[in-house]
C-alpha cells in the first residue's frame, strides 16, 4: 500500500520480504494490543459472578459497558498497527503510539 502512494507497483515478493523482516515487531505490537483483552475477561467474570444486590450489578454492568465503548476505540485504533510498523519501519511501542496518533 505505501508504494502505491509513490506511484509504483508493489511487487508480491517485496511485499512478502518486507512483511517477513518487520515479523517480530508485529507480533510483539499485536501481543501488547492483545493483553487488553484480559481486562474484558475479568469484567466479564465480574458481571456474571456478582452478587444478587441490584446496585452492585447495575454498577459492574456500566463499567462493563463503559470499558467495552474504550475497547471498541482502542480495537479501532489498532486497525493501523501493522501498515505504521512496517511503512515507517518503527517497533512494537512506537508502533502502537503512532498508530494512537493517527
């Protein structure tokens, strides 16, 4: 995709090399992004497991909303992981404050 806005052709085999080089950073950045899945599986149990007092479960429920409405942004956001670490050659941390920035 980055050679197409310089107006050259991609190649599949140097897209493939340039995929395979950046094959650490990649998944390091996706492992990082990924571990914030532990929070919706903690909430979750929370939510299921809470006591049978009406305003504690409708206060786990919101929090459990409000976190899935930040997951949502986050999960977005990190749609443009790969092309930032591959196109502008940065690791796992830069990689995903730039894609943050975008």
């Amino acid at each position: 995709v980055g050679q197409l806005y310089v107006n050259r052709d991609p190649r599949f085999s140097e897209c493939l090399k340039k995929g395979f080089s950046k094959w650490c950073s990649l998944f390091g950045a996706i492992m990082l992004g990924n571990t914030m899945q532990v929070g919706n599986f903690i909430l979750g149990s929370i939510l299921s497991t809470a006591p049978s007092n009406v305003l504690i479960t409708l206060l786990v429920f919101v929090v459990y909303v409000a976190w899935m409405v930040f997951m949502t942004y986050v999960f977005v956001s990190l749609a443009i992981l790969s092309p930032a670490i591959v196109i502008e050659n940065l690791g796992p941390i830069d990689g995903i404050k730039r894609a943050w920035d975008l």
